[in-house]
C-alpha cells in the first residue's frame, strides 16, 4: 500500500529509539501510560529491575500491601527465633501460658521491638534473646529509614499530571485538515514552558515488506508559556504532511500511531516534568471537532476548567483532500 | 477603543496558555501569588487535588493543625478500639478507675502506642489488644514517615523567595517613557543567571466585542548574572511598544494586566526557581519614578539594601508621546 | 610512529580536562566504571574525601557492614561509659549477676536506648547514667536521620542503568567501516533524549615524545529520542576520521582509548542521568559485527530486548582502506 | 587616571547585577566564599532570613551544637512544665527524693518522652501530665522529622567541591601576558562539562567621580568535558583586554576585582553544581607562572594530583605590553 508516496516517506527519521524494522517488532511501540511497549531478558530478575522504582511506581492501595505483608512477614521470623530460643526468655510471659499465648506473645513482642514502641511489659532476657532483640530493633530503624524514604520518593516524584483526550481527531482546520488532540492539568500543579512533540508511526509496505516508518508531526503551536487552561495541540495537515494523501480507510490501515511526548517545567517540584502517551488507529476519530472545555465562571470573577470534557467532540464533515 | 492601532495589536502572540477569547474568561489571568486564577472541576475532589501538593504550599501554621488534629483523630480513633475491646485488657489501670479515667488511658495509650514512646506502664494485653497495639504502631511509623517527608518537601522546597515592588511606574526614560517594576530577593539566598519576561493583557474591542490580546514586552535587560542588588525591570515604550499610544485613562480603560515570570538559578538549592506573578491596572502610578534601595553602609564595608523601599517611589511629570 | 598523519592530528582537542602530555600521565584516562584514573593527595584524607559520596557509591553490602559494624562499636562504648559509672545504676540489673551478665546488660540496655526502643526492664538511676542515656537517644535519634538519608540517597541516586558491550568492534559500513559499540537500559527505567559523545585517545610519537592527543568521534546518530531498545553507537572512519589511516596493529600500537559519555533524561528521576565508561585496545575487536538483540515475542504483542547478547558479534571480513 | 582609556571601558556590561555607581556601594562585591558583599534591611529578622539556609550552610559543629542547645532547651522547658503540675504525678519517683532528684527527675523523663524512648520506669499519671507527655511526644517525632531534613539537606546539598588558587597571576603566555588563577576538585567528586565565567571589575575615574565598571574576560578554554585534573584559567590580555595598557601599579590602583563563576555537572547529585570566588588586587602576583600540580604516579598506572601544590608558582621576568 502506498508505494509511490516517496515524498513522504524519504523525510522519515531514524533516531526514535525504535527499530524501523517492523519484522522484528510487535505490537504497538508506546502504551497509553507512556511506558514503551518492550520486555527485557537476559539478566537475573534482581538486576533487570529496580526495586526503588517499581515500589515507586506501583498503586498505592499495592504499596501499602507490601508494607504491611512485610510487616507481618518479619514479625513471624523474629517470632520463630524467639519462640526457637525459648519464650521463657521473655519475661512478662505467663508461666501457665497456652502454646497460641507463647506464640502470640512472641509475635507481638517482636513488633514492639520492630516499631521500637518497646512497652517493657515483655522484655529480653538472656544473652541471646537480648542479641536477636537487639538486632530486630536495628533492622527497624532501618526498615523505617526504607520506608521513610520511598513514601517521601513516592510523593516528591515529579509528575507532569497531565490528562490527555481518549481520542485524537482529524478536524478541519483552515482550509483543509489537521490532527488534533487535548490535554490539561487536571491537578492544582502549574506547568510553564511546556513542549509537545508528536511522532508519527506508519506501517508500510516497501518491496512487499511491511516496515515501519516514523515522521515528525510539525504543531502549529509546540511550545506555551503556561498551562493554565487546556491545550489543542494541532498538526496542520498540509501538503508537507506524511499523512496528507492517506484517508481514513488507509490512516487505519497503516496502523498508525501516533507517540505524544510532553516536557514542562512544574512549579511545585521546581523540577522539568514530562509524561508519554500513545493513541492508536483505534483511537482515531475522522471529522469531529472538540467541544470547549473552559467557560467564565457565573459570577465572572475566575475561569471554569471542566475536566471531564476534555474528550468531548462532535462530528462534522470533512473535506477531502484533492489529490494531485 | 482602540481599534485603528493595528500595528501594535498585530505582533500579539498566542502561545501564553490563556483563551484569547475574553467572552469565555472571567476577571485577573494571573493572581499576585503567582497562581493562575482558573478553577477546575469535572473530576472527583480528590482526583483534582494532589494533597501533597496542597501540604506543601499552605501556611506554615495551618500545616502544623493540620498535624495535630490529624494526631488528636487517630488517637481518638484508636482510644474508641481500645475501649470498645475493654479497658481491662490494657494493664496498669486501676480496676477502680471511673469511665473518665478509662477513656483517658485508652487515649494516651494510644498516643503512646502511635509515637512509639511506649512507656509500659500501661501495657496491651489479649490477642486482640495486641493486634491493634501492633497495628497502632506500624501506622504510628507510616505516619511519622509521611510527617518526615511533608517536612522535608516544605523546607527543601525551591523557592525564589522575591519581594515585588507593590506598584508599577510608567517613568520618563531616556527621551522618553517606560514600564518599570522593581523586585529583589529577600531572605539571604543568592539567584545568578536571572531572567525576566513580561507579558501584557490587553482587553480591546474588535469588531464590537471585548477580546483579550498578549503582547510580550522586551525589556532593556531581560538577564542578569547575579540577583545581588535591586533588579528594576525597564520596559521602554518605544513606537513598537503595544502601549506607545496609550494614554492613562486608555490604559485603565483596557483593563490592562501586566504577567512578570522570573526564572533563576539559586545556589543553595542547586536548582532552578521561579516566581511569576501580576500587575492589573489598579497597581499602575502613571508619572513616578522608583526611589533608590541601596547605599553603601556606614563603615564603608559593604552594601546595604533596604528590602522596605521596594515600593518607594515619588510622582514626576511625564512628558506626554507625540501620537502621529 | 604515524609522524606525517598530520591532518588529523591537527585537529585534536584541548577541553578534555585530561593532560597533552602522557610523559606526566599514567595509564588508561577513565576506568571502565566511569571513574577517571586520577588519586589525589596533599590534603588530608577527611578533606580529600566526601563521606557522603563514599557511602553513596559503596557496594549494598559493604554499606550494610558499615551500619552494623557503626551501631556495634557505639554500643561498646556506651556499655563501656554505663559500666565504668556503675550497672548498679541500672535498675533491674540483678545484684548477684556475674561479671558477663553486668557488661552485656549494659551493652543491651546501651542497644535499647541507641534504637528508641526503651523497654524499661532495665533503667538508668542516678544523674550521670540518667544524663549519659539522655544523650545517647539523641545520638541514636541523629544517627537515625543520618542513615535515613543515606538510604534515601542511595536508592533515589539518579543512574543511568545503561549496560555498554564488553567490545567495541570495528565493523563493515556503507562503502568502508565504522567503530561501533553498544549499549541498553538493563533496569525498568526509561531514558528519553539520550545524547552520546565520544572522545578518542592516541598516543602518538611528536618530535620523538610520546604525546596524548584527544580527538572528538563523530556519530552517524549522536541523539535519539527514547532508548526504549538497544542502541548501536556507530563512527563512520571515513577520510576525516583520526583513526582512517590507521591498521589493526597501528591502533593497538597508539594505545587507543574511547571514552563514551551518556547522558539522557530519566522518567522515573524525572532528572538529567549519565553514564561514563572507556573502551582500551584490548577490548578492541577488528573485523567484526554485532548480532541482533532484540526480536518480536512469539506471541508478536511486544518486543523481546535480550540483554545477554549485548556484546554479541561475530567475525566479518573487513576492507582495508585505500590510504593515498 | 586612565581616563583616556575609552576603547577598552566602552565595552563594559551592566548586566552583572551591581551597581554601576562606586559612590553607592561598599567594599568588594564579591566574597572569597562566593557570597555577595550585601547586607539587608527594612524586613523584621525571621523574615529576610530563611533559616533552612542558614542551618543548611553553617559549620557542622555549630550545627551539632544547635541541635544540642534546642534539645537541652525543650527538656528543659518541659521537665518545668512536669515540676509545675506535680513531680508526683510522675511514677517511679520516690516520695522521699530531694528537690535536686526531683527536677532532674522531670528532666530526664522529659528526654525520655522527646526522645520516644519512653522507658516507662518513670511514667506520667493523671490527665495533665498525661496530655503533656503525649504532646511532647509528638513534639519529639517533628523534631525529629526537621532534623531528618536538615541532615539530609546538608549532606545532599550539592556543592562543587573546588579549591581555587590563594593568587591570580599575571604570566608570561604566548607572545604577551595573560591573567591566570587555577582550580581543582578536591574531593572524590567528578564534575563534567565544566564552564568557567570571569568577571572583572574595575574601579575608574570618570568626569573626577569613581565609578566601578564590569568587563568580562574571554578565556583561552572556558568549557571542558571532564574536570579530572587541575584547571588553569587563561585570560589572554591582547589589544581587546580591558586590562592591556595596565601596569601593575594601575591594576591595584584600579582596586580591580576578577569574580570568578564556576557551573558544572556533577556525576553524584546528578545535578548542576556551581562556585562563585573573587580575587582582589590583594591576591594578585604580577610576572609569576603556576607549577605543575600533576604526574604520572611512581608505579605509572594513574595520575597523581597534589592539591596542596594548588597556588604554587615561581617569578619569571615579564615583558611590559607596548603601548601605542
């Protein structure tokens, strides 16, 4: 399919980090939470991922589970050694105590030392019970020191929060045509000099092969001051553009997609913030246009931003365009 | 008003991320804070807000009540388990203690549980009290850890720390008028590589209805290599100036609003800081000029800068621009 | 040796930071680590080193080692202090306890106050036990903050991550050959707008001196979008290339060194990475190519980067260049 | 003097941040530290210093110090409060204990609670005592939780880590002179892409008032790749150079001041790191060269750089330029 469209194709580029072999590719390239589309193997699970960042990465509601499933589990083996050693080593423990009583009393001992919140009622004796206390509270300063540090990882990780239309339109646009898409910041965080950088990935066929070629989508509007109310950002579908001669049979044909890259300076962080996103032919809506998502507000003192428009659109007829 | 000064009003550009459309936006685009003056809604309460974010900017004061009635509820929160289990599993309260006595323990042995201070003089007792004790504690830790991190984010928090001058001036400069506003930093921190950028709103009528236009405003030093002194930022009205043929009363009547950005370098945080923040029209003195802020000391030995006189300025004549 | 290649040579560079002169310059420039080859002296050790960097880069394990063997030597001493005051000043200490049993209670009781956790079966009495343990939960509190923060900037440490071949091979290209090397993420990070830069080293003979002389590589792509897949580093020695003239054993002759320089964006750091590594002789693989590394999954959703072969490549015949 | 010297002082900047006009300013601009010879007024104290920085910034002992003096501080502040509602409400305390056991009593248990060390042999009873311990704790864990931040904020600050040369010189170079001064890192620190700025000030006198003026000094290298090694900064003083027709009488006379700006990367923070000195005439040594700080180690493996060599130089005989 489109094997005489050379003029396009020879401004294709080769320095987005992607084969263009699409032979030895699969799938899409970026997912939609911008995390590229690849596995790795090769290399022991321990160092082909970074726990610092899957623990900063993971839900909360996950997070937390570990954090507690950690707990439990640390307090079971501290329990063990003490209940190894002899419960009689702990004093405060009942003499007459039933075997669930020695084991829970061993296991709450544990967390008291885990958490240094260190009552008394149940303490160390003996030389080695007194060691592997000793050791547990030294592991809990430590582990807390871990978990300090993650949660205050977690929350200080710089985030661009930006939400991004479901959909990506071929709207009209001045006298022809132009890719569309939206975002906002559905956050109380401000972005300034904020960038967009679109992509374009094509499969075609050359020499009966299906390979895949990138080209850059030039914006009308590629760089804003300020993020303070949504964005549009416009690829102008002129004669220039790698997908002017395709229509909306061919634009999905060729499986297209295209990769959105968004860079900006946040003002909480104090720190640059980015954030990817792909859309796929699936998410191509030929001739629609977005609705306006921002009005003044009733008592004309602010302006409304309505967050759960930003997809909003309507369909309207298209021209075609006259191919030559 | 206004409407034959397309000259000026042509150069007006639209990459500063605020509608040009001022039928569908309310009052100041910029309030003097910084923040930009656009509300969202759309989305749940909590998925628009970042909470870290939020802990980070308000008050110092409102921060530390928000800690200590977040302390107070759990502690609350827990006292009611505790109670509700039974007090008598919590030994070292008397078995004659009154219902007041009771509630107060289960409250301080709670807070005593959640700090880790743990004394032991009053002590968990039972599987269950124990399971809460424990539960208590690990979130008494979480706690502790988000409490160091909130802490750590709000004073490590990279800020420009820039006072404004309260005030515009329109000044007579050179042959003849210019734009000027005054700012410099006033804690003892120290910005190098200082830029400023100002961007000016003007709300005209075309074609019968009220729109607003930004024009940037180029500055007689928009970079400086070291915040050390005072900075006044000198717009000079030249004839391609979008004011060059704006009288006082045509400036208030345009609503004007002058956006100043400062973007720097800031040596104790290694990071780049910024400040923004707005003048509208009612800030604006036509005919004065700012007073001087700094003089050598006594002693001879060093500067001294008087943060107070930022605003200072005495009202001069100013000779009026020939319009052609 | 090479005396009349003065084309090249003439133009070498002098901003490496490195000295012209190998006859006041030791061995290899970088090490494979990244780290330059240089040791300083002439201030004292604790001036001359960062205690801070040092733990930050030091192996898990020697880390760990560090706080175990720290937490164990401040607990002797102050089970030496405690003791030299007098274990009678330790309550709950029993009288008739030997010698063993009085210096590890005062080294457990040492333990629970270092760590907070404070169970209180055994307490300090009297002024200077009670003024000797005030102190030590302050150190421990400060030795807590200490090793928090060392955790949190060990693991929040912005790394590059990047995995480099353990050759660098010159390879058949186009009409002639080039200098290749490669490289990948082998974590879960991502790296965005990666740049890379190589500089190359010779020790060529001037004026009957060995000399160093440094020389940039040109990149047939010196920065791509996303190093989402691996990514070849390819110099094309054409006839402006340093090394153009030069054979198999000439290049083992001037002890040629490349010096590689990542540097990238980091999502998850949302932070400026890099990486530095070196490239000596005799990791030098004349006539050679790399094998593919990445392939589609056989259930064709995503793409399979293998990180085992990354240094992968077998031997190709190689034109020899027409040197006129 | 100099007041003929018109080609040269046409070309000065005043974009550095000071004042042009000597008659307003004090003493040098910059410190040897880098700080700004500048001080504030006109805003209460709490507010024109943030004390973040200045905790962040003093001396490690005065910092220790400041802690041990709040800790004291708090205790004793609180171990008050204890004695006022009624030691008795303390347990463990025996009735029979002298006003001195008393006081030191609610001393230590006041520690102990700030501390959450909380041994419990001391323990609070009754409501008062009980709400004020529970406070205190709290007090304790937010303490701690600034501490955690200051110390994390002082080990993690990123800094430069450079040592400067005590002296400029003005050397023999080429066929002329240049002003040179050195600089290396002397910890295990590694800066990359190394810029160097200077800035000369120059005390003239024109229309028989002194006024100060800014030039800046082209250097022969102002950027590097790697700060492995020491690095001499050459200002070549050609026909261009605001300093040619000086002698070394006129430059002191002039009070000249070089500021000296240093901004790299740094391989540990993964950030960018700057310095900022200045040299007065004071420091300056007219017809010196630097010596070598650097060489090939004993054994030849790797280069030794003697940091304490860092000012050596030697006098050479200087030709005096040849004024027109």
């Amino acid at each position: 399919m489109a094997e005489s469209r050379n003029k396009a194709r020879s401004r294709n580029i080769d320095n987005t980090g992607f084969g263009q072999n699409s032979s030895v590719e699969g799938g899409r390239l970026v997912n939609r939470d911008g995390t590229t589309n690849v596995k790795k193997r090769g290399l022991p699970f321990w160092q082909r991922v970074s726990f610092y960042h899957t623990l900063l990465r993971m839900k909360r509601s996950h997070f937390f589970l570990v954090i507690v499933l950690f707990y439990t589990a640390v307090n079971i083996i501290f329990a063990a050694i003490y209940f190894a050693i002899g419960v009689d080593h702990l004093s405060g423990i009942s003499s007459s105590a039933s075997l669930f009583d020695e084991v829970s009393a061993a296991f709450f001992f544990s967390s008291q030392t885990l958490t240094t919140v260190g009552y008394g009622h149940v303490a160390p004796h003996g030389f080695l019970t007194n060691l592997v206390a000793s050791t547990e509270s030294l592991l809990g300063i430590l582990a807390f020191a871990v978990v300090t540090g993650l949660i205050y990882g977690r929350f200080s990780r710089p985030r661009a929060f930006l939400a991004f239309s479901d959909v990506m339109l071929i709207a009209p646009y001045k006298e022809g045509r132009a890719l569309m898409l939206r975002l906002a910041t559905y956050k109380n965080n401000h972005l300034t000099d904020a960038e967009a950088q679109l992509t374009l990935a094509l499969h075609v066929t050359e020499n009966g092969k299906v390979v895949t070629r990138f080209f850059p989508l030039p914006l009308e509007i590629s760089k804003i001051n300020s993020l303070a109310l949504s964005w549009t950002l416009v690829h102008y579908i002129t004669e220039d553009s790698p997908i002017y001669s395709y229509t909306a049979g061919e634009l999905h044909h060729a499986k297209v997609e295209v990769i959105v890259y968004i860079k900006a300076f946040d003002d909480h962080f104090s720190n640059t913030v980015q954030q990817r996103t792909s859309y796929t032919h699936n998410q191509l809506v030929y001739g629609a246009k977005f609705l306006p998502m921002f009005e003044r507000a009733a008592d004309g003192d602010y302006t409304l931003l309505e967050l759960d428009k930003i997809g909003a659109h309507e369909l309207v007829e298209l021209k075609e365009p006259v191919l030559t």
